[in-house]
C-alpha cells in the first residue's frame, strides 16, 4: 500500500502493514493525535475523533479489493470466465485536518 504524505511531499510503500494505530502527544502548546504506521509518524490531528475517521478510511481501502463473478462462455470456442478475486494496488493520501 502507498501512502502520501499529510504535507503531499512524500511517498512511502508499506509492503505489510502490521500496525496503524493513534495517539495523543503535546507538541507546542495544543494536543495532537498522532497517526502511526509500523511506529512511523505519517499524520496529526487535532481532535481523537477527526484521527479516528481517518484510521477507517485507511482499514477501508487497505481492505478494498476486486471481485470477477465469472460468466458462462458466449460464443463457440471461448471458455467459462471463473470467480475470482484480485488484490489490486491501493494508494491511500493522508487527508489535511
């Protein structure tokens, strides 16, 4: 899974996603809720909730795939299309605030 930058200047690929978790911390004076992929910082929010919908979003497409149903051949020489499921490249962009 790639995954953009809050800021939009960097890329990462996480090949396994072991964990995505959030956190509070203090920077300055104000609490932010810290995104963390593997222990990796990616994004900060201002509120527990906003960190939380993000972290859906990320569950959401990390879990996306594509499903084939499969069909019965149409014309004479062609050959039944099986079910089948394909894990397909995901890119998810950390959202601004």
């Amino acid at each position: 899974m790639l995954i953009v930058s809050q800021d939009k200047k960097k890329v990462k690929k996480y090949n396994n996603i072991i964990t995505i978790s959030y956190d509070s911390s203090y920077e300055t004076s104000e609490k932010l809720w810290i995104i963390s992929i593997d222990g990796e910082d990616v994004a900060h929010y201002k509120t527990e909730e906003r960190a939380k919908e993000v972290l859906q979003e990320i569950a959401t497409k990390y879990s996306s795939y594509l499903k084939l149903e499969g069909e019965p051949a149409i014309l004479q020489g062609q050959t039944d299309t099986k079910p089948n499921i394909f894990n397909i490249p995901k890119v998810y962009e950390m959202p601004e605030e």
